[in-house]
C-alpha cells in the first residue's frame, strides 16, 4: 500500500511540475513582442547569416521585396528586371532587441552609400533598402539615418531607400540558411566569413550563446 501510495506521489508531482513548466512557457511566449523588419542590403546570403546570431531574433527568411511581380524566381530577380532586392525578412522579440538596434547592425554591416551595389555585387536587386510595416518604423528608420548624416559616420551620402512594405517572396529553398548549411563553400569562406568575423568582433554582447 505505501509503495502505491509513493508512486501516486510521484506522478502527482511530475504532473505538477509539468503543468508549471507548461505555464511558464505560455507566459513567456505571451511577454513576447514580436514585431517583422524586412531589409535590403546585398546579397542575402551575408545578411541573413548576421542576423541569425543576434539575441531576441526569432527568425531570419531570405526573399525579395520591393518589385513589380508576383512570386518571382531567384534567376528571374538577379537580371534586374523584376524591381525586387535580395531582402531578408526578420522576426525580433522588441522586447529584448528593438528596432533601432536592428537598424544599428544593418548600418554597420554594409555600405548605405553606394547605389544599386555591394562590393562586386551590382545591379538594382543590390540596394539598400528599409521597407517599414509602420509609421514607427518609418520614423525610427529616418531619424537614424539623419543622425547618421549630421554626425558624418559615412564619407558619402547615405542612398538607402525607406519604403512602404507591400510583400514578401520566400526565395526557393536553398538559399535558406545558406551559409550554416554551406561554410565550407568558396563565396561563404572568401565573402562572408570576413563579414561575420567584423560582426562577432563589435557586437560580442548581443550574439546568442
């Protein structure tokens, strides 16, 4: 009789013990904030691999934006004639990291000064772009780039674009997570891992452990 007694305890305070890690886990994903930023700044391979490491972002999915079609295809978007730009769609938990510290990173891990280019990548789907989905993001998006003019951070005129959202195009499925999945490849190794080294380098603090 005790040893079921015992075993009925055991299991009333496993169920216990789940419910409360099960009520925890709702209250941390109900004190959660998130919010969607899509940017433009090079190829997505780079930036996609930056953003992924940074505390309080969710996901990172690479795709276009900013064009005149619907669903276009990766060949179709490099010629330059669909309007779109290589983009990055990023969910953040606002609560742990904002908005204006997103736009911090995007500033700092590319050039905004030159147009319709990044390093050897040229043409319209290279530009660097800020497609807000609110009038706060818009505001906090034009306000940083005329503190970053008044203070001359750049040697030349900041030539980033601040554009209404309108959609999103998931680009084809090896381009995601592509530079987790590929490291070893020559762009990553040549193109990115300098990139990445810069990044880990300032931004120690805010990278995931």
């Amino acid at each position: 009789m005790k040893k079921i007694i015992l075993v009925l305890m055991v299991l009333g305070f496993g169920i216990s013990e789940s419910r409360a890690q099960s009520s925890i886990t709702k209250k941390n994903q109900m004190n959660k904030k998130l919010e969607t930023a899509t940017l433009a700044n090079g190829c997505f391979w780079c930036t996609e691999a930056i953003f992924q490491r940074l505390k309080g972002v969710e996901s990172v999915t690479s795709g276009f934006s900013g064009g005149n079609i619907k669903n276009p295809a990766y060949r179709e978007v490099i010629t330059g004639r669909t309007g779109h730009a290589e983009a990055i769609e990023i969910t953040f938990d606002a609560s742990i990291i904002s908005f204006q510290e997103i736009l911090d990173v995007f500033f700092s891990t590319h050039d905004p000064t030159t147009l319709n280019r990044q390093g050897y990548d040229v043409g319209t789907q290279y530009r660097s772009a800020i497609f807000y989905h609110s009038e706060a993001q818009k505001l906090t998006a034009e306000k940083f780039i005329k503190e970053l003019t008044d203070a001359k951070v750049f040697d030349a005129k900041i030539v980033t674009e601040v554009t209404k959202f309108s959609a999103f195009y998931k680009a084809e499925d090896y381009h995601q997570n592509y530079y987790n999945n590929n490291k070893t490849q020559g762009y990553c190794m040549a193109v990115i891992n300098p990139k990445l080294e810069k990044f880990i380098k300032k931004y120690k603090a805010k990278l995931k452990d």
